[in-house]
C-alpha cells in the first residue's frame, strides 16, 4: 500500500469546524509539551509493534496529561523561536507517523469475512491521518511562535516612520485596518481554542472508556501455559483490537492538545499584530493629514469601481432578458402542450402527455427561478452602484470634515453614522435570513436528488439546486458589500470621536455654538402641519400645499405684536390730532381710535400671514367648528358686536348722554365693541351690552337737546289763594340759577285734593350745563317751604272729618266698660267724611 499522501496545511481547520462537540471540563492544559512527547513515544513504539515498557503500559506517562500536571517551565529556545520540547515533539510525531505509515502498508489484503483486519485497518488509517494533522499542527505552531518572536522584536526597536510628519489618512486607514484584521483573527482564534479544548475533553473522556475497554480484554486473556503455548488466538486479537482503540483515542488527545496549542500561539500573535498597528497609529494620531492628492487617488479608484459594476450591470440587464426570453418560451411551450387535446385516460400516450405536462411545468418554474435570480442580481448591482456614489460623496465629506475641524459637524456625523449602522445591522439580519433561507431550499433539492434514480429528474433537481445556491451566492455578495461598509463606517465614526476630543476648548465651544443655532434651525423649521392655497397660474386653479412651521408661526405672532404697538401710536396720535385741531369730542375720539385700532388689527393679522406665507385656508378646517360656535356659544358675543357697529354708525347715544335703559339711569362714559358703560347717580359703573339698546326701549333724555322739562308737586292750603300760591312757586323757580329762564317755568293747579290744593311748578334744565336734576329738585323743595312759610301758606296734612249719629253715640255711652264688642245689627255704622 502505498503512503498516505499529506494533507493541505488549512485541512485542521476544515476539521475542527465541522465538529460540534459537548463542552465538558478541560483536562488538559494547553501548554504541556512534556506529556505530549511521551505520548508521542508511546505510540512510536505501538505502531513499530514493539511491546511498549511496562510504566507506558500502565499509562503512567499518559496521567499527567490527562491531570493537566505536565511541565509549564520554559524551556530554550531553538533557534527558529520555537522550544526545543516543541522540537523533539515534532521529530517524534514525524517517526510516528512514518511507522504508522509502514504498519499500514504491511497490512495484507482484505478477504471476505475478515472483518477484524478491516477494523484494524481503518483504526491505522484514522491513526496515520490523525498523526500527519498533528504534525501539520506543530508546523504550523513553529510558524506561528517565529512570526510572534519577530513581531515583538520589531514592536521594541520601531522607533517611528522614516518618512517626516505629516502622514496621509491612507495610512492611518490601513493600520487601522491591519489593527481591526489582527482583533477580529485573534477573537475567531479564541473562538475556535473554546471548541478544541471542548474537544479535547471529549477525547479525553473516549481515552478513558477505551483503557476500561483494554483493561477487560486483557482479564480475559488466560496465563501463559508453562509448556510455552499460546493463548486463544481470538481473545488475543481482541485484545490487540481493544489497544489499538487505546492508542488512536490518545493519538485523538494529543492531535486536540496541539491544535489547543496553536490556537493559543495565534491569539497571542494577531494580540501582538494588534497592539504593534494600534502603537503605530497612536504615533501618527495628531500628524494625520487627509490631503487633496489622497482624495483624487481615492475617488479615482472609486470610479474605476464604478466603471466595472456599469459594464457588469450592462452584462446582467443582457442576461436578464435572456431569463425573460427563456421563461416565455417555457410557458408558450407549456400553453402549447395544455391546449393539445388529451389522450384517453389510462392510455400510454396519456401517460406521456402527463409527463410531459409535468417536465415543462418544471421548466417553466425553474425558469421563472432564473428570471428572480437575475432580477435579484441586477437589483443588487444598482444597490451596489448606488453605495459606490454615496462612498463618493461620503469620502469628499469626510475630506472636508478632516480639513475644517468642525465640532458640530463632528458630532452630527458621528451621530448620522450611528443610525445608519443601525439600518446596516437590519439588512445585515436580512440577508442572513435570505441566505439561510436559500440554503436550506437547495438542501431540500439536495435530499431529493439523493431520492431519485431518475435521470431526468435528477437532471431537473440540480439546476434547482443549482438556482438556489446562485441566488445564496447573490445574497452573500450583498451581504459582503454591506459589510464591508459597515466596517468603513465604523472606523470613520471612531476616527470622529478621536478628533473630538483633540479640539480644543474654543472649538469646542464653537461646535457647541453651531450645534445650538442647529437644534434652533430644526425647531424653527418643524412643521406644525399643512393647508391647502389655491394659486392661480397661466388663468388656471392650480391648488398647492404650503407647510405651516414653528418659525411661520412665531414671524407672524412677532408681527401682530410689534404691529399692535405700532397701531396703538398710531391711533393715539391720531386721537389726539382729531381733538386738538379738528375739534372732535374726546369721547367721539376715543370711540373712533378704539375701532380703527380694531379694524388695523384685523388687517394686520391678514397681512402678517401673507407676509410668512400661510394661508388663510389654514383656519378652513375650523369652518366647522366656527359655524357652530357662531350659531350657539358666539352668538351672543357676535350680537352684541353687530349692535356696537350698529351704534357707531346710528350714533343713537353718545358718551355723556343721560340715558334710562331699564331700571338704570345715568350718564354714558364709554361705548366699546361688545359693551357700553353707564354711571348712575350713585357712582355705579354699569356695563351694559350693546343689544341692550337696540331690543329695549331706551330713554337718551340728551339725544338731540340737553334741555329737560322737570316738575314738582306740591299741595297747598284750601284757604290760601291760588293765584297768590302761583306767583310764590313762579318766584321760587326764577331765583334758582339752574332753572332757565326760557323756555319760562310754569304754575299748573293740576287737582283739589282732598287735603290741599295741588299744584306743579313745571321748569327746564340744561344738561350739557352740568345740571343734576335731584340736586335742583331738592334745592326747589327747600325754597318752596321758606317761601310758604314767609307767605302764610300752610302745608295741609292728610285730614278726617267724623260725623256720628245721636242714638249710636247714646248707646256706646251706656256700654259696659271694657265691652268692645260690635254693634248690633240694626245699629247705623259711623259715617266719615
């Protein structure tokens, strides 16, 4: 049998990752190289077929490797970096494996019913492989442990760049590159030590159940007969069978022991990677300079990018009408066989028309799956198209924002890359589900490609499957991209946040500053909500939709105010103008600047909105709303300003007029819009809605003449003379100053009461004189009593005049004290006059 033939360098990689172990407790420490070489020399001596020393028999060696108790000690180096244990542990693996190699030859061939030889040579076979990946594994790990030693010699004598300060933004892109590489190998790394030594321990555990297994074929193995015969040859070669077990589980063992080793040697070298790039670009942190020739290289390999996904998008727009073609012609040819008269049920021919039917509905869906595909494809080409231009303007910004050092602009970015790496992390989701989903359908098609034996289905099932792992294909290819610009992103938003905190206080204070007048010019602009204008262009009704925005609001509120104080000097000016030269009533003024201080405000708030460019419309939708407060809750509030209007225009009263509306009288001070104010005598302002004085009666006594008649009553003696009581009320009435002398007052002998003589003394006032009428009334009373009194004129008081007939005084005269009883019925009652 010739050698096994030596496996790539990358195959223990492929073989680890397609276990999925139990992760048990680690028994074995990952850098103990003495027990591994024991190990090593135990199985040299098993596959030469040599009885092995009674201390490896009895796995004394093998127990501190599975205690976890071999050598830690470093040992010298060689001069290639690695131990000199690491050395002869790769010399002995390399004799083991090529006496593994030589037992495996020595085997005879395999007859019928030889199956413990087949055992045995697969056990040699799997034990050759599992030595020569071992060996690949030391290889490997003498690599790793030189490239780590040279790049911790370099990182002590690096001493900067030879090239002078500053440095390009390329540079400093691609150690962060290198850096993040280095990270993201040594965490894969650790990932795949945490399921070695997983494995590991399951090896373990297998070794053990394989030495019980040894032990118990070695009890049932008889002693040796003193006449020198051999055992029975079957318990011997089960025996054999059971060690050979033995040794490939701890061969198993050893093979995770070193992959546990190498993984460890990795992780420390990309952490060493890592932290030399990370030194490199703490170096040139503040020397970084991303310049206009660095920005041309960059976007000229951008459009040279570019310029290939056209060509291939060109490509796919071909191939996608090809699919097109293809699936018409699928489903003609299917519409073709479905409108073919059908054979008689149960006949061959209709079998293979049915078979038909079925093939070409195949065709037409795998067509029709090609067509997604390339639709699929050729989406993804614009998309990526589509990123390449935003990468090109994402560069030119960041080319600015590394040359204008703008803290606002810092933050805002690093902010806006914040939410789109989280859409980023959402398609990322995505596409890993589209991805597993086309997975697992070609799959499908791959179990059901096992099931046939069918030529032509066979045929159709792998261009299925073949379908859906070109559209997987197509999935990871957008996926790629979207990583990769998540990754860009992500460096960008930390070479940000770097330059942030290198700013100093006043350019701190300055993006503080802009980030403020931002926030402001967001607010200013949100948008409240929108109305509906109708323009009119070219003679046509064109309607448009205009925003209403917190600044609209707030300009048009400015506006009204500083318009209100600017009307409100106006009006007064204008009021004072009008009294001074013009000669107005102060009260008309006041009326007359009140309303067109109204009426200014009302045309300012109309033009306030036109100036901010909202239109009236927007209080269309309270149209509603407002009929029916108009209709119910305004109503009387509409009224009483209709009545005001009313009452400006008719001028029905005026301010100083004596009115009587109701129970109230008094003087007007003040008609305003929705109410007039009306002092009465005592002083008591009275507000009065305007209505009032349209749907009452009203008495204006200083409408169109401040001259009122009034009058007194006064009863006078029956003996005195009427004509001399006349002339003392006609004097009394003359030497009052109040009462005027034209039109004349005037004596009426208006009744014979009967107690007096009554009299009116009737006489005329003058309001716009200031007259109180009470005042003047009182003042009359007291005159006409002094003059009375100096007359000889009497002021009768009520009188009773008692006649009583004779027999009824006679009979009350002989009543019983005391008896008040009524009088008897026939008794007259007292008459009185």
């Amino acid at each position: 049998m010739s050698p096994m033939p030596r496996p790539p360098a990358q195959r223990h990689r492929v073989f680890f990752s397609l276990r999925f172990p139990t992760r048990l407790p680690t028994l074995v420490s990952a850098r103990s190289p003495a027990p591994c070489r024991a190990l090593a020399a135990l199985l040299l001596a098993l596959v030469l077929g040599t009885p092995a020393p009674a201390a490896l028999a009895q796995g004394s060696l093998l127990a501190p490797l599975l205690k976890g108790e071999g050598k830690t000690a470093a040992a010298p180096t060689a001069k290639d970096g690695a131990t000199k244990e690491d050395s002869d542990e790769l010399t002995a693996v390399t004799k083991a494996l090529e006496q593994a190699r030589q037992a495996l030859a020595r085997q005879p061939a395999t007859g019928a019913g030889s199956e413990e030889r087949l055992e045995r040579q697969y056990l040699l076979a799997q034990l050759a492989r599992s030595l020569d990946r071992q060996k690949d594994t030391l290889e490997k790990l003498r690599r790793v442990q030189q490239q780590t030693a040279d790049q911790e010699a370099q990182a002590k004598t690096w001493k900067g760049f030879d090239s002078p300060a500053p440095y390009s933004a390329l540079l400093a892109d691609q150690l962060r590159d290198a850096r993040d590489n280095a990270l993201a190998q040594a965490k894969a790394s650790e990932v795949r030590q945490t399921l070695l030594r997983d494995e590991q321990a399951a090896a373990t555990e297998k070794y053990k159940a394989a030495q019980v297994q040894l032990r118990q074929a070695e009890e049932k193995l008889p002693p040796v007969p003193r006449n020198g015969g051999s055992p029975d040859a079957g318990v011997q070669e089960a025996r054999d069978q059971a060690e050979l077990r033995s040794r490939l589980a701890a061969q198993a063992v050893a093979e995770a022991d070193a992959g546990v080793r190498l993984a460890s040697a990795e992780v420390t070298l990309y952490r060493t990677q890592a932290a030399f790039h990370g030194q490199q670009l703490d170096a040139i942190r503040n020397a970084v300079r991303f310049s206009q020739a660095d920005l041309d290289t960059v976007l000229g390999e951008l459009d040279k990018e570019h310029a290939i996904q056209e060509a291939a998008l060109v490509r796919q727009r071909q191939r996608t009408a090809k699919a097109q073609q293809a699936l018409d012609d699928a489903e003609k040819a299917l519409l073709r066989a479905r409108e073919r008269p059908a054979p008689p049920p149960g006949s061959s021919a209709a079998t293979a028309h049915n078979a038909q039917l079925a093939a070409l509905a195949q065709t037409a869906a795998l067509r029709r799956i090609q067509l997604d595909n390339a639709h699929l494809a050729y989406d993804t080409l614009q998309s990526m198209l589509t990123i390449r231009s935003q990468e090109r303007q994402a560069w030119q910004y960041r080319w600015m924002l590394m040359n204008t050092r703008d803290a606002a602009k810092l933050r805002e970015t690093s902010q806006s890359f914040t939410q789109v790496l989280e859409r980023l992390d959402s398609w990322t989701r995505y596409l890993n589900g589209e991805i597993d989903l086309a997975i697992g359908q070609a799959n499908d098609y791959q179990r059901r490609l096992r099931a046939t034996a069918v030529a032509e289905e066979e045929a159709n099932l792998r261009e299925f499957q073949r379908a859906y792992q070109a559209r997987a294909d197509i999935y990871r290819d957008a996926l790629q991209v979207v990583s990769n610009l998540q990754r860009t992103l992500r460096q960008w938003q930390q070479e940000f946040d770097a330059s942030r905190g290198d700013l100093s206080l006043g350019d701190r204070a300055a993006g503080w500053a802009t980030t403020l007048a931002s926030s402001a010019r967001v607010l200013w602009n949100f948008e409240l909500f929108t109305a509906e204008d109708t323009l009119e262009v070219d003679g046509r009704q064109v309607k448009a939709v205009r925003s209403v925005t917190v600044g609209k609001s707030i300009g048009a509120v400015l506006l009204l105010v500083l318009g209100y104080v600017v009307s409100a000097w106006l009006v007064r000016r204008l009021r004072r103008l009008a009294v001074e030269r013009f000669g107005v009533q102060p009260a008309l003024a006041k009326i007359l600047s009140r309303w067109g201080h109204f009426i200014l405000l009302a045309v300012l708030f109309v033009i306030s909105l036109d100036l901010v460019k909202i239109p009236l419309t927007v209080f269309a939708f309270l149209g509603g709303a407002l009929a029916i407060g108009f209709g119910f809750g305004a109503q009387n509030l509409l009224k009483n300003l209709m009545s005001g209007i009313m009452l400006l225009i008719e001028r029905p009263l005026r301010v100083g007029d004596l009115v009587e509306v109701g129970n109230v009288v008094g003087t007007v001070t003040n008609i305003s819009i929705r109410s007039s104010i009306v002092r009465n005598g005592d002083g008591i302002e009275v507000l009065i809605p305007n209505s009032s004085f349209l749907e009452n009666n009203v008495i204006n006594w200083t409408y169109s003449n401040a001259r009122v008649r009034r009058a007194i009553k006064v009863g006078a003696d029956y003996g005195a003379s009427a004509r001399q009581v006349s002339e003392v009320l006609l004097g009394v009435a003359g030497r009052h100053g109040q009462v005027l002398k034209e039109p004349a007052p005037r004596v009426l002998l208006e009744d014979f009461g009967a107690d007096a003589l009554m009299f009116s003394l009737e006489y005329w006032i003058d309001y716009a004189q200031g007259a109180d009428a009470r005042q003047i009334a009182s003042d009359l009373r007291f005159m006409i009593e002094r003059a009375f009194a100096d007359a000889g004129i009497g002021i009768p008081f009520p009188q009773r005049v008692v006649h009583l007939h004779p027999a009824a005084a006679a009979a009350a005269a002989t009543a019983a004290p005391g008896d008040t009883g009524p009088a008897s019925p026939g008794a007259p009652a007292p008459q009185s006059s």
